[in-house]
C-alpha cells in the first residue's frame, strides 16, 4: 500500500511539474521556458560552446543600450551587468577612470575589471590591451566593429588566457 501510495505522489508530482513546465514561468523573474533552454543550448553548441545571451537580459537597465552609439563599452560582470563604462576617444589608462564597483580600497577604477565588452563604434575595430599605454606584452584583443563578448571568462587574448578582469587599455582603428 505504501509503495502504492509513494508511486501515486510520484505521478502527481510529474503531472504538476509537466503542467509548469508547459505552462512556461510565470515571470520573466522566474528564466526562460524549457523550450528557451533548449533553443539557447542549441545555440550556444552551434556557437562552438560560447555562451548565448538572451537579446531581454542584454537590452536590461545598464545593458547593451546603456553604451552610447560610438563608444566602447565595459561591465563589471558578465551579460552586460554593472555598467557601463564607456568611451568614445583611446584610453591608454583604466587607473583614470573609476567604477565604484570595481577594485579595492581606493582603486576602484576600470582598471582589470572588465567582464564583458562591446565595441559601438560607428567606424572603426578596437583593440583591447592587457598592459596600459597599449603594451601588447601579456596579451591583447581585437573586437570588430558592433563586436561584443558577453563573458571574458570564455573569450581569449593574444597569450591564450582568458580575458576576464585584464583590460587596461584600448585603441580604435588599430588593425
């Protein structure tokens, strides 16, 4: 009888998380649907694995539209989160500007902080660099024009190592 009753709970706890499950989440709070999550898998394994970033969470507040047309654009974290810093002109610096969420003590500059990119530019490629004053030392990255990187920690600069929380300085039309 217990077994019975066990098997009967089972079923009735498929049949309500089937019934969820089709019924999709009732807030965008909650994610996306299953059948988002497998057309956002299916994406990201025809992406060679790289991470896919809902078009709703890149156009949230502080998001993509946050990054002003021409300008290159950094966030604190990935998918386009906690920003953005943005600049329209070469920056061979990060120490000079500041982020209140980035660094320590009183370093908080954009300085090695970066965790995803976009280059709005109207003209031109970027490259982004490891060191300041566009040293190519210990790495560096070009990004196309209308490029973005929702997560530094996939994508690679020049030396092989991830990009996440290196960038120190960037160039327009420099390749």
């Amino acid at each position: 009888m217990r077994a019975l009753l066990r098997r009967a709970g089972a079923v009735g706890a498929g049949v309500i998380l089937m019934m969820t499950a089709l019924a999709g989440p009732a807030s965008a709070a909650e994610g996306p649907s299953a059948a988002t999550a497998r057309e956002m898998a299916a994406a990201k394994a025809a992406n060679g694995g790289r991470a896919i970033v809902p078009v709703d969470n890149m156009l949230a507040a502080g998001g993509l539209e946050a990054c002003d047309s021409g300008s290159f654009c950094v966030w604190v974290n990935a998918n386009f989160n906690d920003g953005p810093g943005q600049w329209p002109n070469n920056s061979n610096n990060y120490l000079s500007w500041s982020h209140a969420s980035c660094g320590y003590l009183n370093l908080r500059t954009w300085n090695n902080c970066a965790s995803s990119v976009f280059n709005n530019g109207n003209n031109c490629n970027i490259q982004l660099y490891d060191d300041v004053n566009y040293g190519t030392g210990r790495g560096y990255y070009n990004l196309a024009r209308g490029g973005r990187l929702a997560n530094l920690t996939i994508d690679k600069m020049s030396d092989g190592q991830p990009m996440n929380d290196r960038l120190s300085s960037h160039k327009w039309c420099s390749w």
